[in-house]
C-alpha cells in the first residue's frame, strides 16, 4: 500500500512540474507578443509621413498684351533699318547694301577720337591750339563745298568744342583736324576707324575718309546701328550729339543740323548727312518712357539714300525725307508697345495638395509685381515649377511657380502656396496605415 502511495505522489509531483513550465512558458509568450506589438505600434505611431501630393494645372500661355503693333512704313527708295531695345529688329529694307553714307560717318570720327582721347560728360578735355594746317584744312572742305566751320592760326580750342564742331554743324575740316591730332596722320587715323568697324561687326562698312565726302566711304543701314548703338554708350558722345545749339569760345554759334532734336522729348539726336553719290541720310536715336517704374524703349534707325524734300526742312530740303522717313518710323516704333502693370495679370491656375489621411486644400496664385513694357500682341509661354512638399504644410506654404517667358528671356514669375494648412493625421490612421 505504501508503494502504490509514493508512486502516485511522484506522479502528481511531475505532472505540477510540467503544468508549471507550460504556464511559465504561456506567460513568457504572451509577455513576448505583447512586448513586439508595443514595438510596432510604436514604431507606427512614430514613423515619418508621406508627404502630401501636389497636383496643379495651368495653361500653357497667357495673353501679355492685346492687338497687334502698327506696321512700319518702309520708304520707297534707299535703305532704312529699325532695331529696338526691347525686341530687336521692327523693319528693314535693303540694309545690307553698302552705300554712301556722308557725313553719318563722323559718328565713327567721333567716338574713336573718344576712344583714344576720353572725355566725361561736362568735361572740356585737351586744348588744341589751331595751326596754319588747320587753316588749310578749313580752305579745302570749303573749295571742296563741304560743310565746315572756319578756324585762324593760334586759336585754341578743347577737345569737346571741336565735337560739337564736327558733330552739329558737321565740320569737315574739323573730322580731318581731329584724325590728325588723334592718330598723326589721315591714313592711321582712317585705319584706326575701319579696325573699329570690324570689331563692332559691320560687315558691310569701309572707311576711306574721316568726313565722309568721299563716295568710296560706305557702309549699310544694318551696320549703322551697330555704330549708333556703341557710340550712345558713350555718354560725352550721347551728349554731344543731343545738344540743339553750343557757343564756341570766341562766340560762334553753332546749330545742329538735326531740327528732329526739337521735334519730341523722346528724340535723342545722333547725325546726319548728304552728298549727292549718297542722298540724305540720318542714323538716329530715340527713347521713350511708357511707365515710371518700367524701363523705356529705345529705338536706332538708319537711313540712307533718300531724296531731297522741302517739306520736312525747307532749310536743308536735301535731308527732308530722311527726317519724315525717321520721324514716321519713330511715332510708329513707339506705338506698338504698352506698358503692363503685372498685378492685373493673373494667369489660370488650379490646384490641389492633399494628404493620404484625406485632408487636402487649393492652390493660391500670388500676384506678381512690377511694370513691364511689351510689344502689342505678345503672348508668354507658361512653365510650371513644382517643388516637394512636407507631410503637413501650413498655410501659404510654397508648391512651386509659374514661369512667364518670351523666347529665353523670362517676364514674370508667379508664387503658388498652400491656402490652409494640412493637420496631421489622427494616431488611429498612423496605427492603420503607417
């Protein structure tokens, strides 16, 4: 009986043992389970979030400015070529064909004397005492019926007198003064003036003279505005050229020949001449302003060969149709441009930025600022420039721009943002989702 009584309590002793490692096993194990889900959990509640998708819409061009601009009226005779600051080339006709160019060419006279012998805008510069050369050479342009003003031996005279000599009145003893002061010689100094052309790239342009009478002198309307242009970024030049009337030293007077310098405020000179191998010619200069905080308009024409009319100088007649052809193309220059105040432009734009926990809001387009000044008729091509988001951005948060471009060139830049902030997700959506 004592034997049957040990066995069944070592039976009952091993059967507690096994019944206590399976319990201490099933806690372990739920201990474990439960200590991995804390960790997910964690890790979800934790985690980074997406960030919120940006889908924005926007045309692809937008009207600048309405109408389209006034053709220019090309004349029927000789050579005329209009560029403009803003859009390059507005007309052309023959202006390509090498031709006579008269004393247009003491433009290049001019400012090589001002490329070796600089001068700031209200300064005299060197005095230059005239000698019986420079008597001889004012006998000559007479003789030869050119334009000149008289010199006496001893005189003295500053650099900027003898430009406004050459410049209004168009001296041509003067050119050949100022070349032999320059340069020493006539033949240095014209080599000087045709080396200055194949640097500003006039093609079609040689230089036999200082002056211009002589018909073997030529160059093209085309290459005449690369001169205008380089000689108006010259301020001496620019402000020789736009004086109406000067006083020389022993009170000469001295008018320019340019009656357009009084004709607009817009007007900015630059030189005229005639002979009768090249007819009337003028390279001119104009500028206009459509709007104080806008950059004006500048507009360089040239025009070569055209024929004599009283109507326009009955002074000069053999320059009258050079001055209408200029005066016309520049009243028709300056009206195909307005100004645009970028405020009232707003392109069209639609947009939505939205989280994967359903919350999204709109896209608001900044106005832009500023003025510009465009060609009638422009139309700017669009490009839309998104950038990445975060999970919850606030209000006015940027999403990208819209890019407002004519050809490279870019014109107006518009800001999109957010228009409410996105919250953040709720924890039960990290738990879910994440």
């Amino acid at each position: 009986m004592s034997g049957v009584l040990v066995r069944v309590r070592e039976r009952f002793v091993a059967h507690r043992r096994i019944v206590r490692a399976t319990a201490v096993a099933l806690v372990i194990a739920v201990a474990g389970g439960l200590s991995a889900g804390g960790v997910v959990a964690a890790h979800r509640l934790t985690a980074p979030l997406p960030a919120a998708g940006v889908v924005i819409h926007a045309s692809r061009s937008i009207v600048l400015t309405e109408g389209s601009p006034p053709p220019i009226t090309l004349p029927p005779t000789g050579s005329l070529a209009v560029v403009s600051s803003a859009t390059g080339l507005l007309a052309a006709v023959s202006s390509d064909v090498p031709r006579p160019i008269a004393s247009v060419a003491k433009t290049m006279t001019a400012f090589v004397v001002l490329q070796a012998e600089p001068l700031t805008t209200d300064a005299p510069g060197p005095v230059l005492t005239m000698t019986a050369t420079d008597v001889a050479l004012y006998r000559e342009a007479i003789a030869g019926q050119g334009s000149a003003v008289a010199v006496t031996a001893g005189e003295r005279l500053s650099e900027r007198d003898l430009l406004l000599m050459l410049m209004l009145p168009s001296a041509n003893n003067i050119a050949e003064t100022l070349a032999r002061w320059v340069s020493g010689t006539r033949d240095t100094f014209v080599a000087r003036e045709n080396a200055e052309a194949a640097a500003l790239g006039m093609q079609n342009t040689r230089f036999a003279d200082p002056s211009g009478i002589s018909p073997q002198t030529v160059s093209s309307a085309a290459d005449l505005l690369k001169l205008a242009r380089a000689a108006m970024a010259v301020p001496a030049l620019a402000a020789v050229v736009a004086t109406r009337n000067a006083t020389l030293p022993d009170g000469t007077p001295l008018a320019n020949l340019d009656i357009l310098l009084g004709s607009s405020p817009d007007w900015l000179g630059i030189k005229t001449g005639w002979t009768h191998q090249a007819g009337g010619c003028l390279l001119f200069a104009a500028r206009h302003s459509y709007a104080t905080d806008a950059a004006p308009v500048t507009v360089y024409g040239a025009v070569l060969g055209q024929p004599p009319s009283p109507s326009a100088d009955a002074q000069h007649p053999e320059l009258g149709a050079a001055f209408a052809t200029a005066q016309r193309v520049m009243k028709e220059a300056f009206a195909g441009y307005e100004a645009v105040n970028l405020a009232t432009l707003m392109p069209g734009v639609t947009g939505t930025v939205s989280a994967p926990w359903g919350m999204s809001t709109g896209v608001a387009v900044h106005a832009a600022r500023g003025v510009v000044v465009a060609r009638l008729g422009t139309v700017l091509a669009t490009r839309l420039m998104t950038v990445t988001v975060g999970a919850t951005p606030g209000k006015g948060a940027s999403v990208g721009r819209l890019v407002a471009t004519v050809g490279a060139a870019t014109v107006v830049s518009w800001q999109l943002s957010t228009r409410v902030a996105i919250s953040p997700p709720p924890w039960w959506w990290r738990l879910l989702h994440q």
